[in-house]
C-alpha cells in the first residue's frame, strides 16, 4: 500500500477515534521524524502529547465558557503595587489551591473597585487550569435560581451552584433581600459547609451582614459555617477604577 493510501487511513482513523490535533500535525511530525532520525517512541510521544495538550486547552475554554465568569483575568494582571495594604503573600498562597481541597471558603470584603472579583476570578481560573469544576454567580443571580429550584419543589443538587469544587458568590450584600431569599442563602451555603469551597466578595463588613440577613440567628448561624475554615482578605484601599481619576494620592473609598 502507498504511503499515501496508509495515512489517508491514519487520518480516517484519527478522526473515528477523535483525535483531530494528530490528524493535523501527522506529516509533519513524520516528516521531522524522518529528517532527524526520531525513535519510534519520541514519534509517538510528540503525537500524543499534541492531542492531549490540545485537548487539555479546549477543556479549560469550554469550563470558562460555562463558569459564568464576568471576565477572565489572572493573578499576574493583578497590580499589587496598587494595593499596598493588601497582604500579598496571603493572597498568592491562595493560589495553591489547598483551600478548595480542604473544602475551605474565601472571603473578600472591601469598598467598590478594589479587586474583589478579580482576585476571585483568578483563584477561580486557577481552579479550572487545574481541573477543578468552577461556577460564578452573584448574589442576586443565585438567590434568582435558588428560589426557582425551591417553587418548583427541586433539590436542584445536580446544578452547577450546587456541585461545582468552586462556587464564587460575588457582590454578597449589594441588594438587600427578603427573608425567604435569606433562608435559601443560609441553606446553600450550609449544604457546602466542609463539602465544597465558597469564595465570597462583599462590599459590606461583618457587622453589617444582620441589617442583610433581618435576623441575628441566621446571620450567626451563617457566619459559623462560612467562617469555620475561611480565609477572610479585607482590602482597604483605593479603587482601581478611579486610579488617575482622583489625584495623585487617590481617595480612600470610605471617605467619598
Ligand atoms: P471590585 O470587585 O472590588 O469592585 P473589580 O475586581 O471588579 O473590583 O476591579 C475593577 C476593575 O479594576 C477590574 O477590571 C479589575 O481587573 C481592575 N483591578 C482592580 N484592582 C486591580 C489591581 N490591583 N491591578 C490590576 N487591575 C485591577
Ligand atoms: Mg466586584
């Protein structure tokens, strides 16, 4: 059989088996080969890591897709400069990720612009890099869901708010809510206590959270399951929005 004959049946083949990346690198990682003498198992090799690393890539693009993120930033685009009260080596340590194989949750709190939902995004990037299932929502947005699921008589556990390793509730507190809306809060973050992470922004400190939540009970209730096994990150500081915006020395948030 001709050469050619041979690898019109690899490439009917590659695709059959859905391994696109090897059908389109084929000839001319045997033509290399040939040229430089490759092994058999170097040839070999070189293909299969391609399809995987193609693979592993469309992998990652897809879960971005789906995880609802507001944008897609990672921690290198963050300026740490620009927040020199922010404890950087406690953030980076985030990035390890052992707080979502410990099942433990995330908090950002501070003023409007100050990197909240950036820092959670790129822990939340980092995650799905890893392999780790990732969904964002915000507060508003998943209270939205949870009362749908609860109306509709569902446990709705198979939804991504419910299952995925990351779950990122941003903007905890920027609308007020109902009681009801409260008690659907409280239980889905008890349903994640020590199951699975939360990473949490907020624009309202701690002791604001009973005015949000109507009851002291619930808040407290609510505060000992997130807070148990927590990173809290308060960030005092400037927005980066307005930076160049406010002069030179920019204006402490809480002073506007
Ligand atoms: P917050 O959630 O605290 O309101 P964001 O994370 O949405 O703030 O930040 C607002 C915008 O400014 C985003 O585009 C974010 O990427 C950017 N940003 C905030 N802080 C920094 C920083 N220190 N370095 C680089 N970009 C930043
Ligand atoms: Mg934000």
């Amino acid at each position: 059989m001709s050469n050619a004959l041979v690898i019109d049946r690899i490439q009917s083949s590659l695709t059959r088996l859905r391994l696109p990346r090897m059908g389109e690198i084929l000839e001319r990682v045997i033509t290399t080969a040939e040229e430089q003498g490759k092994s058999y198992l170097s040839f070999l090799d070189e293909l299969l890591e391609e399809e995987v690393a193609c693979k592993e890539q469309r992998r990652v693009e897809t879960s971005l897709k789906i995880s609802g993120l507001p944008f897609i930033k990672s921690i290198d685009e963050f300026d740490f400069t620009f927040q020199p009260k922010l404890d950087r080596q406690k953030v980076m340590s985030l990035l390890d990720l052992t707080f979502i194989r410990e099942k433990g949750n995330v908090i950002f709190l501070g003023p409007p612009g100050v990197g909240k939902t950036h820092l959670a995004v790129s822990l939340a990037l980092k995650a799905c890099q890893a392999g780790m299932s990732i969904y964002f929502t915000t507060m508003e947005d998943l209270i939205g869901k949870l009362k749908k699921d609860h109306d509709a008589g569902r446990r709705g556990r198979g939804r991504s708010y419910h299952k995925s390793a990351l779950v990122i509730v941003d903007e905890v507190g920027y609308t007020p809510i109902g009681r009801e809306e409260c008690n659907l809060f409280f239980r889905f973050i008890a349903n994640r206590y020590e199951k699975a992470s939360t990473v949490i922004t907020s624009n309202k400190a701690f002791s604001d959270w009973t005015e949000l939540f109507h009851d002291p009970v619930i808040v407290t209730a609510f505060l000992d399951r997130l807070l148990h096994h927590s990173v809290v990150i308060n960030i005092r500081g400037n927005s980066y929005r307005l930076r160049g915006k406010v002069g030179e020395e920019g204006v402490e948030m809480s002073q506007i």
